[in-house]
C-alpha cells in the first residue's frame, strides 16, 4: 500500500471514530441521538476539523503502526487531547457554554478507538501477516539498553529470521518482566533450562560492555545446548544502522582467550614513531603485517616493508595503501633475504630508519627439529644481519620478537630464538643503536597456530589431534602482541627482554573442546585424538627462566629481571662451523649453549 493510500484510508477511519465518538458520547450523556442539535453539530464539526489538525501537526498519518509502540501512544494523546481542548474553546465562542461531560466521554471513546485502531492493525500483522513459524526461536543475553535495541530490531525486521522469545538476564529485578512483549526468563545459570523449555534455535548476546571472564562463563553455559551462539556487533554500529542484526557473528575463540585491553602510552609511542621512517622485517607475516597495521595508526612518514615473500609483501602493501591513501605515509616494499649481509645493509643504508621491528623468523617447532641449518641461518645469520646493518647505519631501537620457546629450550626454534636474545644483548653493549627483545607465547590466528589446523579438521568432520591431554600455552591475539611489541620500544633503556604477562596458561584440549563447541558441533561427533608428543615439545612454556626472575619494580608492571651470561663467541662459531655439523650434533650444540645457568649483570622485564 502506497503512502497516499494509507493516508487516505486512515483520514476516512479517523473521520468516522470522531464522528461515531461525539455521537455516541451524547448517548451516553443525554440518551438521546439528537445529532442535529446545534451544539452537538458545531461540537462534531469542531472535533473532526481539529483532529485532522493536530494529526498533521503531530504526524500522526507518518508512523509505521506496523511498528506501534509507546511513542505512537504518546502522539495519539497528544492528537485527541489538543482536539478537545481546542473544541472547547470553539464552544465557549459559538454557545458561551462547555459541554464537559460529552467532551470528556468524548475523549475516552476517541483515545481507545483511535489508539485501538492502530494497534489492532499490528496485533493483525504479528499474528497473520508475518510468518514466525519459520525464524528461529532466539535467546537474547542480556536485557538492558543493548538487549531491547536488539529485540526491537528483530520484531522489526521480517527478513532476519530471528524471533525474540527470551531474555536472560542476572538483574534479579529484571526477572519475570516483559520487555517489549518478550519474558526476562531467568539469569545466566538458566540458560540450559531456557532453551529447553522454549525450544531455542539460537543465543544472541548482547553485553557490549562483556569482560572476557564473563564472555567465557556465558559461552560455557550456551555451549551445554544445541543453540547457535552468536554475539552482538559494536553498539555504535547497530545505532546507527552500520550493522543489520543479519550480521551477528558468531563468538571466536579469540573473544574467549583473548585478555582484556593493554592500555598504550600513546603519547610515548607517537613520539619515537610519527613522522619517522620505520623498518618491519617479516612484514609480510601474521605478526610482522600486524606491526605494520599498528604503526601505520600513528603515522610514520616512512614505512618500510621488508620480507622474503614476494605476494604476502604486495598484499600488505596494497592493503594499507588503501586505508591510508589520504595520508602522507609512504609504503616501500623491499623483497630481500636476511641472509644476503649486503642486501640488508645497502636496503637500511638507503632509507636510513630511525625504527627496526625484527619480526622475521622461522617459527614452526617440528620443522625447524627436522632441518636445524635452515632455522641457524634464518633466526641466527638474519637476525646477525639485520641487527649489524641496524648498528652501522644508525638506528636509534631495534626491537626483536622473540617467543617463550626461548626460555629452558628444549626445540631447535627455541634455542635459536634465546640465542638470538644473546646476539642483540651483547650488540647493545657495543653500539649506540638501543637493542631489545620483546618474548610472548602463542598468537591466536597467526600461520603457524594449532587453532587453523583445529578448525580444518573439524570442517572434515574430525577428529581433533592433540598431542597430550596435559598440554598447556600461553595465548594472546595478533593485535594484542603487536601492540605490546610499539609499547617496548619507547621503555627500552637497551638490554632488556620485555616480557607480558600473559595470564592463565589454556590446556590445548580445552581449545580443542571450545572451537569444536562454536562451530556448532559436538564433541562426541568430531572426536579429539591424543597423538603423542612432537620432537621438540614441552608440556608447558614459561615466560621466564629461574634465574631471570623479577625482583625489583622500576615502573607500574615492569621489573629489573636477570639474564644469563652472553655467549657471544660461541654463538658465532656455531654460525661459521654449522655446516660441518650433522644435524644431531648441530642440535646438541644448540641446546647446550642456550641452556647454560651462569648469571651475571640484571636486565629488564616488562609485564603489562
């Protein structure tokens, strides 16, 4: 029906209930129909012209009664009041008299005809025009202002498919109360017993201000049903129409294990990054890309995009191009090997960076056991490199990202990681470029995680491998470690090794467990199969050896640590000779030297 159309049709109602209405009030008044009376005329002429009056003023004609809630109550009031009001003032004009009686039941009878006219016209559309039988019966978490804004867009929208039937909600006060038609059914702990008894296809949550601790405890309580558990968009986005409930997304794993927010000096990081020229090797990975994503936000004036592989580097390159095209910030992309010592010093030599992020570095554990000469040149012989151009081209920090396989290594990656921490500690004490490492344990998301292999075995339909049941990590988002990794940059005073503190450590099966759970599965159809521990593996990781444990704070989380002393010349004769060795010997070597316990002189750790 066009507008034009409703405008009539609702003209020609309203016409007819104010007529009946003053007609039918002087029944009730006088009982009697004398309609030709000439106070009741002048009353009814009156009443029919102001409300068409005040219904255009108010635009009354303009809602969707689709739609009809308190507001297009409010207005009828407004309409029907003023109607009178102004009706008995034409009465004191023309007869010098007020009918207050006939006006008053007069009211009464226009408020429930106009006001039921309309909402009689949703309960109509509610119950036969739209077809609920075939949305999915919802679950919304959480009844406060986000809840009611998505219950209110769901009874909105017909093409969402979703059809609001409950809320839960802990505010005691809240329970048992409808909001906007659908029950408060009970709190968090209620939510199996919820979606049994109402037959729930699917969970919405919708807490924006949600901690991860209670995200968690919530996913756990969604995850005893068979209801899809979705999570609501940023608040701001549904407010202002940017996200359709269409668009829920489904809860992460990294809503689940990610820790809350590491609050950024800003100011400290703008300073040593904006408007300078900044470095990133291994630009075109998972976390060297993150980096470059980061530090793109504070606007360097050059950012250089250093790396081994030719698509991953144009990929990150056009993909910030893009979101900084009205910026000055100039992408440079640089495809070199680490390895190639005049390549690494002619590239830092020609665009003289104030900044080096050292991201490049062979991670995977099994691999690196398997091929333990590859993971010397790239993670030693690179990291050599890049770090002597860095001194002799004078850049003022160079950060490298280190890993918490570094700590007590037991794997070829992990030895070469902590004997790389030795190189740029002893190179800090012989240049004037400031060197320092930042450790972290695994990123959610990243190439090499367990989580992407997790969830192509469970798109096969499983099972699950996990190495052992007791498995244990440390894990932290992409971003999170990125950040972390500007944040050291402006606290490094040279020598130290940052570390964050990355909370809880997270059993390996429970990950397992959870992705299989949000992908809409159960455990007992996919399966988890223990397959035995990989060379190189440790149950656990640790963020810190015994003897570089903390013992003084010298800022808010961060602490003077201690390190072991710096084999320098032996790391660089396992460089010269590693050809020679044959890969048992070659490991043997690695891991004796990165295991040494002599302590010497204190260093720095950063736990934020």
């Amino acid at each position: 029906m066009t507008y034009r159309q409703r405008l009539s049709l609702f003209i020609l109602i309203d016409s007819c209930i104010v007529l009946t209405g003053i007609f039918f009030s002087q029944f009730l008044v006088s009982a009697t129909f004398d309609v030709f009376r000439f106070p009741t005329f002048v009353s009814s002429i009156a009443i029919l012209l102001c409300h068409q009056y005040f219904s255009f003023k108010f635009n009354l004609y303009k809602k969707a009664w689709e739609y009809a809630s308190t507001g297009e109550l409010i207005i009828i009031l407004k309409t029907v009041t003023f109607s009178i009001i102004t009706t008995i003032i034409v009465q004191q004009a023309v007869n010098h008299q007020t009918y207050f009686r006939l006006l008053v039941v007069t009211w009464l009878i226009n408020m429930s005809l106009i006001g039921g006219s309309r909402f009689c016209w949703r309960m109509y559309r509610d119950s036969y025009l739209i077809d609920n039988n075939h949305k999915k019966r919802t679950l919304i978490v959480g009844a406060g202002a986000a809840g009611t804004m998505v219950a209110r867009q769901l009874l909105k929208n017909n093409e969402a498919q979703l059809s609001p039937v409950g809320f839960i909600d802990d505010n005691v006060k809240k329970q048992h109360l409808d909001i906007l038609g659908v029950p408060v059914v009970g709190g968090v702990n209620d939510i199996e017993k919820a979606v049994e008894h109402l037959e729930i296809d699917n969970i919405v949550i919708a807490i924006p201000s949600l901690s991860k601790k209670d995200l968690n405890n919530i996913f756990q309580e969604c995850a005893k049903t068979n209801a899809k558990t979705q999570i609501l968009p940023m608040l701001e986005d549904l407010v202002t129409g940017k996200v359709s409930v269409q668009q829920f997304r489904d809860v992460q794993v990294e809503d689940l294990l990610g820790r809350e927010t590491v609050k950024l000096d800003i100011e400290k990081i703008s300073e040593y990054i904006t408007n300078k020229v900044v470095l990133v090797t291994g630009a075109g990975g998972s976390i060297g890309s993150e980096i470059c994503r980061q530090i793109s936000i504070f606007n360097p004036r050059q950012l250089i995009l250093l790396g081994h592989g030719e698509n991953s580097i144009y990929s990150v390159e056009m993909e910030l191009k893009e979101i900084y095209r009205d910026t000055e910030i100039e992408f440079i992309p640089v495809i070199a090997d680490l390895q190639d010592e005049k390549k690494m010093m002619n590239v830092l030599h020609l665009y003289k960076p104030e900044v080096v992020y050292h991201a490049a570095a062979h991670k995977h554990v099994p691999l690196m056991e398997a091929n333990p000469e590859e993971a010397i040149k790239n993670n030693l012989i690179g990291t050599m490199n890049a770090a002597k151009a860095a001194s002799w081209n004078g850049v003022k920090t160079f950060v490298m990202i280190s890993t918490d396989k570094a700590v007590n290594p037991t794997s070829v990656m992990g030895a070469t990681k902590r004997l790389a921490e030795m190189m740029i500690q002893h190179l800090n004490k012989e240049s004037e470029t400031t060197f320092v490492a930042v450790r972290f344990g695994n990123v959610l998301g990243s190439r090499g995680s367990v989580i992407p292999l997790f969830k192509k075995q469970i798109e096969k339909g499983g099972p699950v491998t996990v190495t052992h049941p007791e498995m244990v990590r440390y894990f932290m988002t992409i971003p999170e470690a990125s950040r972390l990794v500007l944040q050291a940059g402006t606290l490094a005073k040279g020598g130290e090794i940052f570390v964050l503190d990355m909370g809880d450590p997270v059993k390996i099966v429970d990950l397992a467990k959870n992705l299989i759970k949000l992908s809409g599965n159960s455990i007992e159809d996919i399966g988890i199969e223990f397959t035995g521990m990989r060379p190189g593996e440790k149950l656990f990781e640790e963020l810190l050896k015994e003897d570089e444990i903390h013992d003084q704070q010298v800022y808010p989380k961060i602490y003077i640590g201690k390190t072991v002393d710096l084999y320098f010349n032996e790391i660089e004769e396992i460089i010269s000779m590693y050809p020679t060795y044959d890969k048992e010997e070659l490991k043997g070597k690695l891991l004796n030297l990165a295991n040494r316990k002599e302590i010497t002189k204190p260093t720095y750790s950063l736990i934020v």
